[in-house]
C-alpha cells in the first residue's frame, strides 16, 4: 500500500512540476509582458501600461477576430456536418471494417500536419492536380485560383480538424441507448422525430465536445492561413504571430495572446457546464 502511494506522489507531483515549468510559468511571462511597453530593440521595456490592451480594441484587430471567428464558426458547422453521418455510419457497421476506417482516418496524425498542408498546395496551386484533373476533363479553359484564397484557408481547416470532430461524436453514439430508438419505432415515431428527439440530444454532449475541439485550434492555427491563405489571410494567429516575429511589437502579441486564452477558458467552461447539466438529468425534460 505505501509503495502504490509512493508511485501515486511520484507520478502526481512530476506531472505536477511539469505542467508548472513548461505551462504556468511561460503564460504568466505572457500576462506579464502584455503589460509592458514595446521596446525599439524588438523586445520591451519594464514600464507597466495598458496602451497594448486598448491598441487590442482597435478596428484593424476587431476585423481581425470578426473574420476569425466567421471562419471558425464556418468550420466547425462543415466539419459538423461532415462528421456526424460518418460517425453515426461506423456505429452501425462491422467491427472488422470499423476499425479500418477509424486506423484510415487515424494514420493522416502520424505525419506532421505542416507537411499534409504543403501536400494541400500541390492539390490546390495553378498547375496542381486539381486543375490539370478539370483541364483533362475540358470543364475549364484555364486554371482556377484556388490558392492564397479563404477557400484555400477554409479547406485546410476542415482538412486538417475534422477527425477532432469525428471521434467525440463517433464516442457519443458509441453509447447511444438504441433501444430508446427501438421503443420510439413501437411507438410509431418516424426518422426524423427520432433523430431530432431522441439521437440528438443524447448525442449533444459529443456535439459540444466536437465544437470546442474544432472552433478553438481554428482561432489559433496561423501555418495554415499563412500557407495557403498568403499576405491576403490574416486570422487570430497570424496577428499574434506577426506580432511576436514580424512587427517585434511583444505587449500586443501577448495581450492578444491573454485574450484568446481568456476566451478559450471560457469555451471549455461552457462545454463542461453544458455536458454536467446533461448528466444531471436535465436531458430528460429534452427528450
């Protein structure tokens, strides 16, 4: 018993110290840099303010996180759309071929995402294999521009995050009571009133869960735009990024920074509150 405490302790404080050194300290040297004054040198001086935080509600940055977030929210309603048949469809077949579709969607991870979005350039630029497939077959006349565009930068993002809607929703109907759906049948109830009243809700938490994983790396991710959206794509991550590398402007890129995570927290905070009512019962009074 003293040995399984022991190894308990252990594992909790290293992981503990960890998440100090490697996560805690460095966003509090952000919070305390989005303080500071920016520094002609590119770093900053130790002169508290709050002029970065008032530069953050500037029109240029409020269109900035308007087109972020219409991208975002863009996204993750596609990726929604897209997942939740494919999900529902590897509950309802063999475990033999469901575990081949779910190691196919798994193995684009085990390659860097960096690399699969330059393998989205060779699809996309003017003479990829998009256009010579539509010249080939004389449905255009000349190559289409489809790089350096926001649909670029829009099929990159669901590309790149749709398996993180795919396995909330494939856990979420994985635990689906189907004699729910059965009884509503014996009932007399049709196709659509049983997804809307009774898969639905009871999916909902995996729903939430989805979201969140989509619409949050979507604010952030700044290689993609920057990839395939060119100078002419500027999101949340790009601003902060060019802050930092670009404009050597640290205060900004760190309030902004603050901003996000603040909005980020805010998100899960409402995913785990959502998914606790649901727990408690509340879904009943749904249903």
């Amino acid at each position: 018993m003293e040995k399984k405490s022991g190894f308990r302790n252990v594992a909790v404080g290293s992981t503990l110290c960890w998440i100090t050194l490697f996560v805690v300290i460095p966003y509090l040297i952000v919070v305390a840099y989005s303080f500071l004054t920016p520094d002609p040198s590119g770093t900053v001086s130790w002169i508290f303010t709050l002029d970065s935080y008032r530069e953050i509600f500037s029109p240029v940055f409020l269109i900035v996180c308007k087109n972020s977030f219409a991208l975002a929210l863009s996204t993750t309603v596609l990726t929604l759309l897209a997942a939740y048949p494919f999900a529902f469809f590897l509950t309802r077949i063999s475990e033999s071929i469901r575990r081949t579709l779910i190691l196919i969607m798994i193995i684009p991870f085990w390659t860097s995402s960096l690399i699969r979005t330059y393998a989205l350039i060779i699809l996309l630029k003017a003479n990829g294999i998009v256009n010579t497939f539509l010249l080939s077959l004389g449905w255009i006349d000349e190559p289409l521009n489809l790089l350096y565009t926001q649909l670029a930068v829009f099929t990159g993002l669901v590309y790149t995050l749709l398996p993180f809607m795919i396995l909330p929703l494939y856990a979420s109907l994985q635990k689906l009571d189907t004699r729910l759906i059965e009884a509503a049948r014996d009932l007399g109830a049709t196709s659509p009133r049983i997804f809307f009243h009774i898969i639905l809700p009871l999916t909902l938490p995996g729903i939430i869960a989805g979201s969140t994983m989509v619409f949050l790396p979507a604010l952030g991710l700044f290689y993609i735009p920057d990839l395939l959206g060119g100078a002419r794509s500027m999101l949340i991550g790009n601003f902060i990024k060019d802050q930092f590398l670009v404009a050597g402007n640290w205060p900004l890129g760190s309030s902004a920074s603050v901003i996000l995570t603040l909005l980020m927290f805010l998100l899960i905070a409402w995913y785990f509150l959502s998914s606790r009512k649901i727990n408690q019962g509340d879904m009943r009074e749904v249903i």
